[in-house]
C-alpha cells in the first residue's frame, strides 16, 4: 500500500476543501432556487442558514475525519467499534458513488455546451429546448460526453492528493473566482441590470413563507457538500496544524461567495430579455441562458460569445471540482481496503461508476419508459441519494460527534489540542446535538413533499 499523503499547504486544504463544496448547484441549483423563492429575502435565510447549520455539519465531518486520518468507511469503525453508527461511513461512500454516477452526465451536459459555445453554434435563431431535449436523449452523444468528464476527473484523482487533486486546485478555484468576477462585470453593463440587482439584493418578507425557509435551509445543506464523505476524506489529508473552524469558515464563505455571484451573473441576464421568468428551473442553464446570452449582447455578438464560452467554463469548473471530490471519497476507500494502487483503484472506481452512469444518460432517450417507483434511473438514483440517504447521513453526523464521541476529544481537534481558541464550542456543541438535527428533519420531510 502507498504511504498516506497530506494536502501540502493551507492554501491547497481550503481551495479544495471549497472546490468540493462548490459545484454545479452553486451555479445551477441555487439561481434557480432564489428565483422560486422571492429573491433577496431567499439569500438572507440562506446565508443564515449556512452560518447554523452548514457550517456547523461541515466541522463535524472535519472532526472525523481529521481525527482518523483515513477513509469515511474505516473513520467510523475505527471511532465506533462493533456499533450500527460505523454504517454512517459505508452510507457515505455509497452516496457519493450514486451521485458520481448521475453527476457526470450533467456534468457532460455542461462540456457539450462548453464546446458548442465555443464552436459559435449558439444563435438566437435557434429553439433551445428542442436543441436541448434532442441532445440528452440521443442514445450515444450524451454517454461520449459523460465519458469525457470521467476521464478528466480521472486524471486528477489518479494522480494523488498533492500531484493531482492539491495542484488542480490550486488552479481550478482562482479560475473560477477569476471568471465569476468578469461575468459579474459585464452583467452589470446588460441593460437589466437595475432590476436584477433589485431581486437580489432588495428583500420583500412579505413573499417569506414557511416553504421558502424550508427550500433555503435545504440549499444551505445541499451547497456546501456536507454528508457525501467528500469532506471528510478531504479532512483525513489535513495535518495536525490545520484549523479546523477557520478551514470551515472560509470554505462556507467561498462557496456562499460564488453561489450568490452565481446570482449577480444569471439575474441581470435575465431581466435584460422580456419574457423571460425568473423561476425557469433546471431549463434555466442550458435553454433559457443561451438565449438569453444571444439576446442580451445582440448588438455586441463578440461580447456575447465571450459570455457564453466563459459562463460554460464556469459551469464545467465546478461541476469538475466537485467530480473529483466523490470520486476521491471512493477511490480512498478502495485503494486503502484493498491495497491497490491508486491508479487501480481510480480506474475500478472510475470504470464502475460509467456502467451507472450509461444508466442514467440513457434514462433521458431510450430508456425513458423505464420506471422504477415512477422514477426514472436517473431520478430514482437523485431522489435515493438527495432526497434520503444525505439527509439521514447528516442527522447521523451530527448526532455521532455530538452524542457519540468523547465530548474531550471533539474539542481536542476544532481547538488544535487547546491552541487554537473557539470560544463557540459550547455553542457549536448545542447546534449540532439539539438545533441542526431537528432543521434536517423538517428538510427530510419537506422534499419529501415536494
């Protein structure tokens, strides 16, 4: 077996500890989100929420696995012996495997239009939902792109935590952040700007409802990575100086920073193109925005290819930062189980998440009649992984650090055995034994219903 390696600097822990947390339900998920739920009175709760609850999961698993130093699976047996809570790891492997396995057919969604951008094969004369709808059922074009994204993600992974995922990160997330703030930039110039900034930043609580509060605390929880045991592998590579409550804080502001940025890129946009709603969905990024970037910088078309070819490298950015976080979750289970080298075990990792993942592209086209529980596989396997298995993993978390383990111990590690100060711990203690367990059931039940 090859010798255990920690990520290199503090610098490199937080770009990728925020390179798994960011992803594509920054860009995707929570635009959407903030335009179903009101605007600014949405990103209020939200960032609230992130504060009491995300943060507070985000440091428990950091707890785990910086305490064991070694994969989810084994972190849990090792701090819990012969007890049912050592499955919390196994459900943490496996979740991160299901959504890999869906993730990068989104995520070859989002290279496909990356390329298309970047061919100029976006124009305002063509219908975007016809073009969209047609791409993701095709029995083949999508599992090539699919295929693509793996290989990228596979290479990081394979080439280990400081060579390849330390490294990669180190340039992905500046990239990112660079991008993000020259779309900002040029949305601010689009003729809509005024009244997307209105939505965004002008809170009406009068639309604050109790679904609102509900979808903005399942943002929180869904946007940071939390009970994937992406972050807790990620925290088994941090060295016994790392601080642990400054990694989670600025991990949450980063994420937070580009989820809302998301927002000041999408919106203004948006507003700038009559016709087009706020709360257009999933659609939101691959049928409405092209036509909305087309139409937006009809008068400046270079402007607006620019745009485009940028705002899809974004996209496919995070959706590869957060790729090589589940797969590393994985992949660190099979290759210090087994003995194998990392490259072996990227590759069985790698090859057996494509076989799903073929599944899942093709539940869109061919096998779209195929129903399991009226689901498709593709929505079978996010409803199993997001709406169930994640929300009852980060009840579990929070009730194994809080509960379960040495309350002596727990402190030990988010102080940096007492030379760090965290004045909060009590604090910290009481939210994730009383508070943030009850708020992941109410959201447990609430996308549920929905």
């Amino acid at each position: 077996m090859e010798v255990r390696k920690n990520f290199g600097s503090k610098l490199g822990v937080v770009l990728a500890a925020a390179g798994s947390a960011v992803g594509l339900g920054n860009v995707w998920r929570f635009p959407t989100e903030v335009g179903n739920n009101g605007g600014a009175a949405f990103i209020l709760i939200y960032l609230l929420c992130v504060i009491l609850i995300g943060a507070p999961v985000m440091l428990s698993e950091f707890v785990v696995g910086r305490h064991t130093h070694t994969n989810t699976i084994t972190a849990y047996r090792r701090l819990a012996p012969g007890s049912w809570w050592r499955f919390e790891g196994v459900a943490g492997v496996f979740v991160a495997f299901l959504i890999l396995s869906y993730y990068v057919v989104i995520s070859g969604w989002t290279l496909y239009y990356l390329i298309e951008s970047a061919r100029g094969s976006l124009s305002t004369d063509q219908d975007f939902t016809a073009d969209f709808t047609s791409f993701v059922s095709h029995p083949w074009i999508p599992i090539v792109y699919a295929v693509l994204f793996m290989g990228m993600t596979h290479l990081v992974v394979a080439r280990g935590v400081q060579s390849g995922i330390e490294r990669c990160s180190k340039l992905m997330m500046p990239l990112l952040l660079l991008i993000i703030v020259v779309l900002v930039g040029c949305s601010f110039q689009m003729p809509g700007a005024h009244d997307g900034l209105s939505f965004l930043l002008k809170p009406d609580f009068s639309k604050v409802t109790t679904r609102v509060i509900l979808s903005a605390m399942g943002q929180a929880f869904f946007s940071l990575s939390i009970a994937m045991g992406c972050l807790c592998t990620y925290a088994s590579y941090f060295s016994s100086d790392t601080r642990l409550v400054r990694t989670a804080l600025n991990v949450s502001i980063i994420d937070t920073a580009v989820a809302v940025l998301s927002g000041f890129i999408i919106f203004p946009a948006v507003f700038s193109v009559a016709g087009v709603e706020v709360n257009a969905g999933p659609g939101l990024v691959f049928i409405t925005l092209p036509h909305v970037f087309q139409m937006a910088f009809s008068s400046y078309p270079l402007v607006g290819y620019l745009f485009s070819v940028l705002f899809y490298l974004l996209l496919l950015l995070a959706a590869l930062t957060s790729a090589i976080s589940l797969h590393e979750s994985v992949t660190a289970y099979v290759l210090e189980s087994t003995g194998m080298s990392r490259q072996k075990a990227t590759l069985v990792v790698s090859l057996s998440c494509l076989v799903l993942s073929v599944a899942c592209s093709l539940s869109f086209g061919p096998w779209s009649e195929l129903k399991v529980f009226g689901m498709t596989i593709f929505e079978l396997f996010d409803f199993a992984a997001s709406k169930v298995i994640m929300l009852l993993s980060g009840i579990v978390i929070c009730l194994f650090v809080g509960w379960r383990l040495d309350k002596k111990m727990v402190e030990a590690e988010v102080t940096n055995g007492g030379t760090v100060p965290f004045r909060l711990f009590r604090f910290y203690l009481f939210l994730i034994r009383f508070v943030v367990p009850i708020v992941i059931s109410a959201i447990f039940v609430n996308e549920l219903l929905r």
